[in-house]
C-alpha cells in the first residue's frame, strides 16, 4: 500500500480513495432522490385528466428522475464491483496500531455490511425493474432478460426500499465513526482515506 510519510501511516491507494467519495457521492445523490421520486410518482397529490384528484405525478419530470435513479444505481453497481474486486486482490492498508481491537473489529464489520448493502440494494432494484418491465433508462430499453411478474416486482422494490433505509442507518454510523476518530480520539484513522491535502 502507498505511504503517506507526514503521517508514517499506511494509507488507501488513489485509486481506493477515489472510488470510496465517488460511490459515496453518488449514494448522496441517490438517496433523496429515490425517495422524491417515489413519493412524486406515486403519493404526490394531482388531477387525473377528467379533473379527478388522485395520487402520483406522472410527467417528464417524474420520468427523468425514475430514468436518473435507474442510471446512477447501475453505476453504482458496477463501480460498487470494480472496488471490491480492487480491495479483495489489492488488499487493504494495516489497522492503525494505536486503536484497540475491539474499535477494529467494529469498523471492518461496519465496512462488509455496507459493502454488501450497496451491492445488494441495487442489484434488487436492477430485478426489479426488469420483473416489473420498466426497463427504460432516458429512451434507452435495458434488455429483456426475466418474464414480467409485476408482482415480484413489487415485493423486490419493498425490499429495496428496505435495504436503502439500512444504507442510511449504517452510513451515519460510519459518519459518526470518523467523527469519533477525527476530533474525539484524534487518531490518524480517517486520514487514511482523505485527500492528503485535507489531512
């Protein structure tokens, strides 16, 4: 692994630390957008076109968010694969010395439960919308590889709802943890996978 000198500390490859804000980033973004549009297309108050109320907005509007949700989860999917391909056959840098084991063992549980998370919420949402045939990403047809059971679809988006709130649940866990670390302990943990010019 690459070392920092200023901080004698093994630190994450550009390559590992560049992936870690970019996934991050995009799950930021992800995230309430997922939830506007859901509660756009679905529970937003509107008038159908005899004048009748009913839920869900259905416009080009809800259209581009839904075809940008599908996208950036597609892309967090891949890259979410090309990071773990990276950390399992580059490794990663040794646990700081200076932080008790126990700290240790919580972190790298906390860091293989949102490794799974992040692959497996929107590998259920890719499911999801092919059972449920709403294959389109901004006119683009995903193909057509399942038969359309819009049922299934609906318990795989449940369950992907599910796993986004867990997404959120352990993300400010990992939050609070750097928090902790940076100005509590005041250990060199985080400045692991900060840019060195933040560090």
């Amino acid at each position: 692994m690459a070392q920092d000198p200023k901080y004698d500390l093994p630190i994450y490859t550009p390559t590992a630390r560049g992936l870690h804000w970019l996934i991050a980033l995009l799950i930021f973004i992800q995230l309430p957008l997922g939830f506007y549009m859901s509660y756009r297309g679905n529970e937003m108050p509107s008038v159908n076109e005899k004048g009748e109320p009913v839920k869900g907005t259905w416009d080009a509007l809800t259209g581009f968010l839904y075809s940008s949700h599908k996208l950036i989860g597609l892309t967090v999917l891949v890259l979410v694969v090309w990071r773990l391909f990276y950390r399992l056959t580059r490794g990663a840098p040794k646990s700081d010395p200076m932080v008790p084991a126990p700290l240790t063992g919580v972190s790298h549980l906390v860091h293989w439960v949102l490794y799974l998370l992040i692959l497996a919420v929107p590998l259920i949402g890719l499911e999801a919308i092919l059972y449920g045939d709403y294959r389109d990403i901004f006119g683009f047809q995903l193909p057509a590889i399942t038969a359309k059971d819009e049922d299934l679809a609906k318990e795989l988006f449940e369950w992907h709802e599910i796993g986004a709130f867990l997404i959120i649940g352990f993300v400010a866990l990992h939050i609070l943890a750097a928090i902790y670390h940076r100005f509590v302990r005041r250990d060199r943990v985080v400045e692991r996978m900060i840019p060195k010019r933040l560090a």
